[in-house]
C-alpha cells in the first residue's frame, strides 16, 4: 500500500521572476523521493530466500535421514545382540568386543538404495569407548567415500552425545559436525554447512528395540554456503522442532526461521502437520507464500 504525505504550505506572493509551478515541482519531487525509499514486496526477488531455505532443507533431510539409520542400528537386536544386520541398505557390524566399540555400514556399491530413495555408497564408522546406548556416551563418526545419491560427501568432526540411556523414554541426543561437503556430480556446484542440534529419539509405546512407528525431533541450528554461494543460518527450538518419522521419508511439523546475509528479509519455513506425509513445505517472505518440494 502506498503511504500519503499531506504537507501544509503557507502560500506566499511569488515574484514574477520564479515559475509559479516550482512549487508544484518540488512537492511531486519529494513525494516521488519518497516513494522510492518504501519497497513493496512486488519488487522483492524472493528467489535468493528461497534458495537458501531450499539448501537448508536438502541439508537438514540427508542429515537427519542419516541419523535415523544410525538410531535404528542400535535399536536393532540382530545388530546389538548378534553382531550383524541389514539397515536401510547398508551392511551393518557391530564390534562389541573392540576398544573403542565400533559400528560400522558398509554400503559396498553405488547402487545400494536406501528405503527413502537415495543411493548410497561408502563406509560409516561410529565409535565411543562407552556403550552405545549408555548415558553420557560420546560417539565419533568418520565417513570414508560415502556417497549420497552419487554425489560425493566429506564430513568433518561429527559428533554424538548421548543424554540419556536409549530406553523407551527421553532419548536425547546432541549432534554436531563442524563442516560438511556435498559436491554436486553434475557441476551444480559445492554445498557447505555445519550443525548443532538436538535429536529426541521417540520410541513407540516405549520398546527398546528398532520400531517402524518410531520417530525423531530435532531442534537447533544450521548453517553454511548454498551451491551458489549463498549464506544461510537456519534455527528452531525444541518447542517448533521438526519431526521425522520412520513411516514418512519427508520432515513435517516443525517450524524453521533462515536468515542470509545477502538477502535482508528472513524466511520462515513451516512443514507439514505431524498426522500427515507429502512432499511439500511452504516458505513465507515478506508475509508472500510459497509452496516448495522437500525433494525434487
């Protein structure tokens, strides 16, 4: 809406040698001035905005799908109890008897494909001289040539801190890396961020072993540097924390605020209600909405 500006004048006799409509001049001058410094949303290029909610989201998917294999391995009883087992694609081993103990998931060719529809190659080490379902038990994690969907994945000093023992009530974890690569295989470019946040593990009707109505919230920050070099600095606390379900390959009922150095109007993104599973988040810029895809 365009703003009015009433100026009170008192009119004056004008020598014959000015123009009388100077004054009309300079008062459509300053209004034109003033309009200008008012920007409507029509005039805001939204695509910086939704670019680096778009890269947020893409980052917080893999990273929490990643986890979700990691939290179903050691909730698995063939893995815990027997020292193998098959999750989500990958190979699992358990190396009770080692020191440090070690899980490790071997995905040994491109084209294992994970139950959301990712391939995945490489190996993931997990590591912690405590057990892994003890409180209080830090966990190490080295990934070695693991792809993602075939695009190659560095991550750095990525960490877990368990809070509370995995038994059916309160399994809080603190997750952090301090960088992670994604290299883009068809030259789209290279995707950086780091994290800390807070995943709750929520076991259905409080079981201790891997159930497919388990769920995960996470809560916390992310942050780092679109394909396009793009800053992003995305946050939700644990009362609007995202939810990832076992049954949905899509997060839902959170709600995330992303800021960007570049673009001065933060973006809210909200995900969809927690009893439904679509594809789908809406982003509002300047209080415009958009309806933007989890994955393409």
């Amino acid at each position: 809406m365009t703003r009015r500006m009433i100026f009170h004048t008192h009119l004056r006799p004008m020598s014959t040698g000015k123009p009388r409509h100077l004054t009309v001049i300079v008062l459509l001058l300053i209004l034109a001035s003033y309009g200008c410094q008012k920007e409507t949303n029509v005039n805001i290029n939204f695509q910086r905005g939704i670019a680096s909610t778009r890269s947020y989201v893409f980052a917080q998917q893999m990273m929490t799908q990643i986890m979700a294999t990691y939290f179903k391995a050691i909730t698995d009883s063939a893995v815990m109890e027997g020292g193998f087992g098959y999750v989500d694609g990958a190979a699992v081993y358990y190396f009770a008897a080692e020191q440090p103990r070690r899980i490790t998931f071997d995905y040994p060719s491109y084209s294992v494909v994970d139950p959301y529809g990712h391939y995945r190659g490489g190996l993931i080490h997990a590591t912690t001289s405590q057990g892994f379902r003890e409180k209080d038990a830090v966990v190490q994690f080295r990934f070695d040539n693991f792809l993602y969907n075939l695009d190659t994945v560095q991550i750095d000093s990525m960490m877990l801190v368990n809070n509370s023992a995995v038994n059916g009530s309160n399994n809080n974890f603190n997750v952090s890396a301090s960088r992670v690569t994604y290299d883009f295989s068809d030259s789209t470019g290279t995707l950086t961020f780091g994290f800390e946040q807070e995943f709750s593990l929520f076991k259905y009707q409080n079981t201790l072993y891997y159930n497919p109505m388990d769920s995960i919230g996470i809560s916390g920050y992310l942050s780092g540097n679109t394909a396009r070099d793009l800053d992003f600095s995305a946050g939700n606390g644990s009362d609007s924390a995202l939810l990832f379900s076992y049954q949905c390959n899509w997060l839902k009922a959170g709600v995330v605020q992303i800021e960007t150095d570049m673009f001065k109007y933060p973006a809210t993104a909200y995900f969809q209600s927690a009893d439904s599973c679509e594809n789908v988040y809406l982003v509002v810029i300047d209080e415009s909405p958009f309806t933007v895809l989890i994955e393409e």
